[in-house]
C-alpha cells in the first residue's frame, strides 16, 4: 500500500485526532498552571508557619547561655528575656523587674540532696512591693520546696527574709527574720543544706532555721523527690511588704538583685537511671549528708532566733488555733 493511501485510511479510522489534539494543550497548559500555583501557596503557607512557630519559640523558649562561666554551666534564663542577664564571663547574673515582666533563671540538672551556696545583692533603695527569690523545688501538685524569699520594704526599713519548707505539695511553716546587715549594700551568702536527716538555713554561714527529718511523728521529710534551683525577681505588692499597704513604686524602676559565686555540692539526678549520683558509701562518708546541728550551731541558731526572728508559724495560735505541727515540738 502507498504511503497517501496510508494516510487516508487513517483519517477514515481516526477523523477527529488533530482537533482532539489541539484541545488538550489548553487543558494540560490548565493543569501545569494550577500545579505550580498550588506548590507556591503551599510554600507560602508553610514558611508563614515555620516563621510563627520560630517567633513562638523565641518567647517561650528558656534561653540557654552558651558559655564555660559558672552561670552559664549550671544554669539557664527561664522567663523574662533580656531582664535576665549572664556578665562578666558568666561569673555574674543579674535579675530585673520593670512595670511589664519580672526574670528568673533555673539550674540545668537536679539534686536529690546537696548543699548549695549563692552569692546575692537584693534590690536597693525603696523595693517596696518587690520579692527576689531563691528556692529548690521538686514538679508537680505534690511537690517539695525549700525556701528563702527576701521581701521588699520602703527606704529606711529592712527586708524581710521570709522562709518555707513544703512537703508534700503542704506549706505553711513559715518563718521570718530581720537581717543583721543591709543586704543592699554588698553580696552576702545564702545557702540551703538539704540531707536525709535534716534542711538547715545559713546566712553567711550562720545557721537561722533547721527543719529535722521527723517522719517517726507522722511529719513528711522531703527525700524522694529531686529539685531543681529556682530564682526570680517578681512583683507582689498585693501582700509582700506591709500586708500590701505599700505598693510598688515604678518610677524607681527597673529593680535589680545581683547574684554571683554560685557553688553546689550534691547528688545529681538522673532521669535515665532513675537514681542519683551518691552511693550508699557517699552517704556514710560525704560530709554534707550526713551533717548535723553540733553544739556551737546550736547556741548561733539560738542567738538568730532570739535576736532577729520576727514571725514562727509554731507560735501562731489565730492561724494554728488547734495547735502547731508536731515537728514545732522537735524544730524549736
């Protein structure tokens, strides 16, 4: 058969191929166009997400120090963002509080146990209203805390140096002091030594309160449960300094506490083991667990208490009508 035979017969089998031909393109260039338009949009959503996301997570996100200070190894800025700051290679940190946030910083791992000892210039001048705090705490409803609170008072007046133990998720056994020095003036050592048979407060290595394992007496002792260092500078002017009769001053603001020579001492906690870092030989031999109140640490605690405590929760009978704890028999 010749080639325009050929040809014919296949117009006669397939007469509308060219016209169906040229209909498509329309339709594919269609297809094509909506394909890219659609990977665009989806492109632009996405980076719009991821953006947001990006900007959520630089809000909320704790900031971590990159460092080898000792601030910057043991701890982390925890809210406030740049009222929190990390100087001096780490060596300082320093805490403010304007009309709009507060600040605190928290320590990277957890103790079950230890000694810690921090370094801290509380806010000068009139801190009316004002509370810088410094505490361990364990997570959770239930949870154990160790505290030192430091509330603020106008021009003239001292602190408050407020302290709480909580067991349990239960609170209530607070005890206040006058300081014997301005703490405004220079750093001054704050620490918490916390064993199996006791938590024992120190001011500049001066014990101001104990609170004694008494589980035999039916009291829960905080053992079981490790706790992360918390600090924060915050307002609380609804009760901090005079019941809340004195409120913050913000024209004198921004209010900043100082912190430094930070050091700890302690059994750290693993949640991959579930154990901490102390054996059984640790705590028959570390001298921090198994510390107790010896005789000369007897009569200093005594001589605070007598001289500088201005509230006990053991001898207030409107709050406690029916009687203090059992422990107030034992931890006074």
């Amino acid at each position: 058969m010749t080639k325009p035979m050929v040809g014919a017969l296949r117009s006669r089998i397939n007469p509308q191929q060219p016209r169906s031909h040229k209909l498509f393109l329309p339709y594919l260039g269609f297809i094509i166009f909506s394909a890219i338009f659609v990977f665009k949009v989806d492109v632009i959503i996405s980076q719009t997400i991821s953006v947001a996301r990006r900007n959520v997570e630089t809000i909320t996100r704790p900031t971590v120090v990159i460092g080898n200070g000792t601030f910057q190894r043991h701890f982390i800025i925890s809210w406030g963002e740049d009222r929190a700051r990390m100087l001096e290679d780490g060596e300082l940190l320093t805490l403010s509080l304007d009309r709009l946030s507060g600040s605190g910083f928290e320590s990277k791992k957890e103790l079950l146990f230890g000694k810690i000892d921090m370094q801290i210039k509380l806010i000068p001048g009139n801190s009316a209203g004002t509370v810088t705090t410094y505490y361990m705490s364990s997570e959770g409803e239930h949870r154990d805390e160790i505290d030192f609170e430091f509330l603020g008072n106008s021009s003239g007046n001292p602190y408050t140096l407020h302290t709480n133990v909580y067991t349990q998720g239960k609170g209530d056994r607070e005890q206040q002091f006058f300081l014997w020095f301005d703490p405004t003036q220079d750093f001054h050592t704050y620490s918490i030594l916390w064993n199996p048979k006791c938590i024992m407060f120190y001011v500049d290595d001066i014990p101001i309160r104990v609170f004694k394992n008494m589980e035999k007496l039916g009291v829960p002792f905080p053992k079981d449960q490790p706790m992360r260092i918390y600090s924060s500078v915050w307002n609380a002017d609804d009760w901090a300094t005079q019941g809340g009769r004195v409120k913050t001053n913000w024209s004198l603001g921004p209010f900043t506490a100082s912190y430094r020579n930070f050091s700890v001492d302690g059994c750290i906690w693993s949640y991959r083991t579930r154990s901490s870092s102390c054996n059984s030989t640790d705590f028959s031999t570390k001298p921090m667990l198994k510390v107790e109140m010896d005789r000369r640490n007897r009569e200093r605690l005594k001589r605070v208490r007598r001289e500088h405590m201005v509230y006990d929760y053991c001898r207030d009978k409107w709050r406690f009508p029916k009687g203090p704890g059992p422990e107030c028999r034992v931890n006074n």
